[in-house]
C-alpha cells in the first residue's frame, strides 16, 4: 500500500481541481474530500458533522466507497454504503483511509480535504497516521481566496436554509441541531487565510527536506505544463507526455460532476459544475493596494497577512 498525498489548504484554494488534475497521473487516484482527519473513529467523524450541522462533510466519502464498491455513483450504491459504514462505526479513521487505499493500490491516492487545516490537532493527526506521507501546500493570493470565501459562506447560507427550514415547520418540536444547522458562520476570511496558512507552515517546517512540497495555485493553472511534470518528479511518478497530457484534464476524474441525491457534494461547487481546466493565466491583484485589503480586520492583521503572502511568493 503506497503512502498518500495529503494537500494542505484551506477551502477555495483550487483545492477540487488541483486534486483532481493530480489524480488524474495513471500512477495515482484523486479523491473527493475524505474529511478523515477530524476524528479517531468512524463514530466519532460522523458525530462530528452532525453537530455541525454539516451532512456534506460526508459526501465525499460516501463517492469514494459507492465508486469503489460498485463502481458508480447512484442512490442506491450511496444507501448501500451508508449501511455498510453503520456496520463500522467501530472502525477508526485510520483503518477506514487504510481500506481505501488498499482498494485503489499500488496507486498513489490523493487526498485534499480543507477541513484538515482548521485545527492544528487534525493536521496532527493526519501526519500521525501517514508519518511518511508527502504534503502539498496548496496556497492562494489573500484578497482572490478571502473574496471568493465570502461567496461560498453566502452560498451555504443558502443551502442551509434550503435543507434545514422545512425541517422546522415538519418537526413537532424544532430540534437543536437543526437550530445549529442554521446559525450564520462568522468567521473572518482574511483570519482564516492568516490562521490556516501560518499552521500548514509550522507543520510542515518540521518535515525532513523533499517531504513537502508549496505551491501557487494560480502557477499550477496558469502553466500546468511547467508544473505538472514537477509534482509528478517530486512524487517518482511516470513524466512522460501521456502522463501529463492525462492532469490536464479533470474533467475526467470520476468525482468532477454532482453526484446522486444522498452526496451531491465533495468538492467545490463551482468546480462539480465546471471542472474543465480553463486556459490562460490567472491575474494577481496587487498586495501594494489598500483598497483591496480593506477586508482586513485591522492594520495588524493587515500586515501579518502582507508579510506571510509575500513569503509564499505574492507581490
């Protein structure tokens, strides 16, 4: 069984695609988001989302055990699973990532679950169940990820209401946890861009040289033929025409579209709908315009954040 790839990153950081195009190497498999690492146990994973009101943390898991099961992704592979995984409650979350690798070896799988870097203590654990994995930092320009954050809380806002409203008025009595469901997320984007990324590079500064591995995510889109055969060199992958004519397209992964009712998620929304690899450069605005980082909470955090982005390499 061949040690993973975990991407480090938080959410709208081109994780869905970056994966993708990696799990797309003959040599590896591309997961949706696993979201294993919030727990030990299978138990204590699925605990987890409910009490924070986030069913769709399972979605991805729910793809990859019905495509591995049976081989497609319908509403009965995913009901199958799901009473397969009540069976293996006991089970920890280390022997459940150990199960699908064994189903996908001697590929390398490829894991990208932002919710990994939301606390240092899954980080933690992510690296005590693979010591000998490889991570990438997967980052993105501060203003672009702190926008487009603010237009995915907005669009769960939506979903939630969508989901959990007519719960309200179909229940005798309103539960907690659908009340918990729909609470508005308040926290900040730039914080959460500062907090995540300072915790990935303390992480991975503890790592022997060559276990890690920081990249743009705008470099990888924008020059895909520059960069792929570097991510595939540095995990001893195949580098040949073939293979990378392969990354560049993520459109081929069998998790790049909406799945059935029961997981319609995994990934980013916007990438499930559109997840061609889109040609040209992407444009960096500038870290120089104060305009642009008024989302900052204040000078302080203005300045720790124009520090750290210009220490991954933005201007």
């Amino acid at each position: 069984m061949t040690e993973p790839l975990i991407i480090l990153c938080p959410l709208r950081s081109f994780s869905s695609v970056g994966c993708a195009m990696i799990g797309q190497h003959p040599e590896t498999y591309g997961f949706p988001e696993l979201n294993l690492f919030v727990a030990d146990s299978v138990e204590e994973m699925l605990l987890y989302y409910l009490r924070q009101g986030r069913p769709q943390g399972l979605h991805g898991l729910l793809r990859t055990l019905a495509q591995l099961h049976d081989g497609v992704q319908t509403e009965t592979s995913i009901f199958k699973v799901r009473a397969w995984l009540q069976k293996r409650m006991d089970w920890s979350t280390k022997k459940m990532f150990d199960y699908i690798l064994e189903r996908i070896s001697p590929r390398i799988g490829v894991d990208k679950s932002p919710v990994t870097v939301m606390k240092p203590e899954f980080i933690e654990r992510a690296y005590a169940m693979f010591p000998k994995a490889n991570f990438l930092h997967l980052t993105r320009h501060p203003i672009s990820a702190a926008k487009s954050i603010r237009e995915y809380l907005k669009q769960m806002s939506e979903v939630r209401e969508n989901l959990f409203k007519p719960m309200l008025k179909t229940s005798g009595t309103p539960k907690p946890l659908i009340k918990n469901a729909l609470k508005e997320t308040t926290f900040d984007p730039a914080r959460l861009w500062l907090y995540t990324h300072s915790s990935i590079i303390n992480f991975t500064s503890t790592l022997p040289v060559g276990q890690s591995m920081r990249l743009k995510g705008e470099d990888l889109l924008s020059e895909p033929d520059l960069y792929l055969p570097q991510i595939a060199d540095w995990l001893s992958l195949r580098v040949d025409q073939e293979a990378i004519e392969a990354m560049k397209h993520p459109e081929n992964s069998s998790y790049a579209c909406r799945g059935p009712l029961g997981a319609r998620g995994g990934n980013d929304l916007k990438f499930l709908d559109s997840p061609r690899l889109r040609s040209g450069k992407i444009s960096e605005l500038s870290l120089k315009s104060k305009t642009e980082l008024d989302w900052a909470l204040n000078r302080q955090s203005s300045q720790k954040i124009i520090h750290l982005a210009k220490q991954m390499g933005y201007q």
